[in-house]
C-alpha cells in the first residue's frame, strides 16, 4: 500500500478531519507501515495498522482466532521508565480488511477511554484536541494513555523520539500525496530534509515510497 492508497482508504473513515487523518496514518506508517512491516506474511495478512495489542486470550493463553503473536519491549521499571529494557511476547489484533485495521486504529485512537495515571486525560478527547495542535502533544497523549511506552530511560526521552518518528513520517507521507500540512508554520520537503543528510537519489526514492 503506498501513501495515495493509506489516504482514500482512511478518508473513507467518519468524523476525520485532515489534521487527525494525518495523525493517523502517521502512526500506521510508523508502526507497521501500513500493516505491512510484521516479519512474516502471516502477520501483514491481519491488517494490525498500529501495533494494536489485545488482551483476548483462549483458555490456554494463547492468542485468539486469526490474533498473533509478536514481540514487543519495554523499560522494566514503574511506570515503564527507568530499569533495564525487557523484550516480551504479547498478542496482537487482526482484523479482516486493511479499512478495518485503519478503522480500529481510528477508535484506538480517538474514541478510547485509556487514561493516564492520574486519571486527568482521557485518551479519545485529548486525541481529538492533540491532533488539531501538533505531533508534539499527539506524542504526549499518547505516551500519558499508554498507547506506547518506549525504551528511552525517561519519560520525556520517551515522548520526543516518538514525536520524532511521527514529524518524519508525517513529512513523507505530504511530501507523497501533495495533502497540506496542518500545522502551523508549514513542513520543510522531507526531499530537502534528506538531501541535507547526504542521501542519494535512490535512497530518496526509498523513503517516499
């Protein structure tokens, strides 16, 4: 799936604004490129757009239906900060379709009632908010609510590299689909970005795509 494709399917998704459609499909590149980075066919087949997990479990514990598993890492100390970093084996939701992937990563998102420890944020609200603001607070939200964790040694640290990972795949899906960038202040062309850092044409083309 490239970024025109990611764009008309999640435009078919209600109560999207470009802000917020941007914001997620962000995160779907970022996590699992478009549910096509797991390592196996298998995996990419379930359509699992953002690194979703689920507590779903047969009476085993193993994962449930067309669900899998994969690994997946975290700081071993409270709070997942602090401590050494400890690699696990969790489950991951399928889901039928690519549209449905994008679908439940839009509800992850936007509709769930996660909440940070002290119970002040409440996910879905302060998604809908954070992606009209900027990659920063999206990041901020989402590491309050858990949606991931990390393996920086500090929460902060935590919280940057993930808006990092979001700014760059923001700017190459508007430097794919022409689409506006939301934010204030405009987006520097990923290309110029990456000419600055020395790439060639074709790890440019690479990392358009």
């Amino acid at each position: 799936m490239n970024h025109s494709e990611a764009r008309a399917l999640v435009s078919t998704l209600p109560g999207l604004t470009p802000a917020q459609s941007l914001v997620l499909r962000s995160v779907a590149l970022h996590e699992t490129r478009y549910g096509q980075g797991w390592d196996t066919p298998e995996k990419d087949a379930a359509n699992n757009m953002g690194a979703i997990t689920t507590s779903r479990r047969t009476a085993e514990g193993g994962c449930v239906g067309t669900d899998f598993a994969n690994k997946d890492s975290m700081r071993e100390g409270a709070g997942g900060v602090g401590g050494n970093i400890l690699e696990y084996e969790t489950c991951f939701a399928s889901d039928p379709t690519p549209r449905d992937g994008f679908d439940r990563l839009r509800r992850t998102l936007y509709e769930s009632k996660a909440q940070s420890d002290d119970k002040k944020i409440t996910r879905g609200p302060a998604m809908v908010a954070a992606a009209q603001q900027g990659l920063g607070e999206v990041a901020r939200v989402m590491r309050e609510t858990k949606y991931y964790l990390g393996t920086a040694a500090t929460k902060p640290a935590q919280i940057e590299a993930y808006r990092s990972a979001l700014d760059k795949a923001a700017r190459t899906i508007v430097a794919a689909t022409g689409e506006a960038w939301p934010w204030g202040g405009g987006a520097v062309p990923l290309v110029l970005t990456l000419l600055a850092a020395g790439l060639g044409a074709v790890a440019i083309t690479r990392a358009l795509r």
